[in-house]
C-alpha cells in the first residue's frame, strides 16, 4: 500500500522567514496531494493541495511542488507568522485505495517572533 | 468554502458506556465520509470508510462490532463507541468529501475521555 514519509517532524523559524516541509510517497498511482493545518484540539484544516497533472500551485504565502519522477512533493510557505505555527500534514490518495487519504506523520511548525 | 460539523466536542463517559457521535456536512453532500482517530502528538489514522445507504468499510484492526457506523443521509454519519474503555479515549475526528472534485473536508474533531 501506499506510504507517505514527512520530514522535518519539527521546524523552528524566525518570524518572516519561510518555512520548507518534505514529502515522499511510494505509490506512483497517487494522483492527488493534499496539505492540512491543524491547531491544538482543532481538526485538520485543508490549506492547499495538488492533482498528478501539476508541477506547481500557489495561494498567496503558501505554495506546493511536485515531483511525479521523484515522488516527492513539498509545502512552501513564505514571510511566516506566528499564526501560521501549527502541526502541518501531508497525505497522497489514488483511485487504487479508494481516494483514501494515506498521512505523513506531520511536522510540528513553530514560528517565533 | 465547505463545513463539516461533528457534535459533540467533548464527552467524558464511564467505561462500558456508549458513546455517539455525529458528523454532518452542512453546505455540500457526502456521498463517502470518513472517520479517523488520532492519539496525542500523532497522525491520523483511518478507523472506516462510510458510504451513503451502503455498510461502512472498516481499517484492518479495527473492530466493526466496537465501532457502529451508520451513513444514512448524505449529510449524516454517525460513530458508536460501544462499551467504551479507558484506552478508547482519543480524539475522533470525520470528513467528507465532496462529490464533484474529490477533497476530504474534516470536521473539528471530538474529544472522547472514557474513565
């Protein structure tokens, strides 16, 4: 089955610095990329996501990049602030598992003033 | 943008009880929810698919008779604790997708505390 790898598991930036977070998945049958927020006792909030046919997306400070060769795909998200720190997830789904989403373990993002 | 609500946030219940909660998708129909459930510091993990008018489809390790899923409309499902135990205390959390393009919109989650 599908596997997703996260990596940071924490990131700590200065405030108005970006913020880099890693993706790897396993299946290349994956077609669809999702990013999620997630704030202390909240559920996941969706912030961004990419399908296989794009290299590229952006909405304003956060964009996202894949590498269908590579199967790897990132979140970047530029002039961060302090609202922005949180517990970020990546996850890849395919029509193979049902359109099941498979989860990295998430990065813990802190953002300092 | 879509809403998914669950209700209730929080329930603290004594263990051999039962528990339900809902998820309703306020501003879009569900053809398939989901429902996760995630320990401290953790990912989440897929406890079961649940599709409209048909059985739920469960994770491997996860007991069906344990966990009752009922998807009965195409804004409602609802997860039954059945005689609930300490170590089912965790955090559960629905989603629903959309029908049109295929993004799962999550709820905010309940907070299940069984003493």
């Amino acid at each position: 089955g599908e596997n997703v790898e996260q990596h940071p598991s924490t990131l700590s930036v200065q405030e108005g610095d970006s913020a880099v977070i890693k993706c790897t998945y396993s299946d290349s049958a994956s077609n669809y990329f999702p990013w999620y927020k997630q704030e202390l006792g909240k559920g996941p909030q969706l912030i961004i996501d990419i399908r296989s046919n794009v290299g590229e997306k952006k909405d304003q400070r956060i964009a996202v990049t894949l590498n269908k060769t590579a199967k790897h795909f990132s979140l970047h998200i530029t002039e961060t602030q302090p609202e922005d720190s949180a517990v970020y997830f990546c996850a890849a789904s395919g029509q193979e598992y049902g359109n099941k989403l498979v989860f990295g373990a998430g990065t813990i993002l802190r953002v300092k003033s | 943008g879509a809403v998914v609500s669950q209700h209730p946030s929080w329930v603290i219940c004594k263990s051999g009880t039962s528990v339900k909660i809902e998820c309703r998708s306020l501003d879009f129909q569900a053809t398939t929810m989901f429902w996760y459930r995630q320990f401290p510091k953790q990912s989440l993990m897929l406890m079961a698919t649940s599709n409209e008018g048909s059985k739920a489809t469960y994770e491997q390790g996860v007991e069906k008779d344990k966990f009752l899923i009922n998807h009965a409309s195409l804004t409602l499902s609802t997860l039954t604790v059945t005689s609930a135990h300490p170590e089912d205390s965790s955090f559960y959390i629905c989603s629903a997708r959309d029908r049109g393009w295929g993004e799962q919109f999550f709820g905010p989650g309940t907070r299940l505390t069984v003493l």
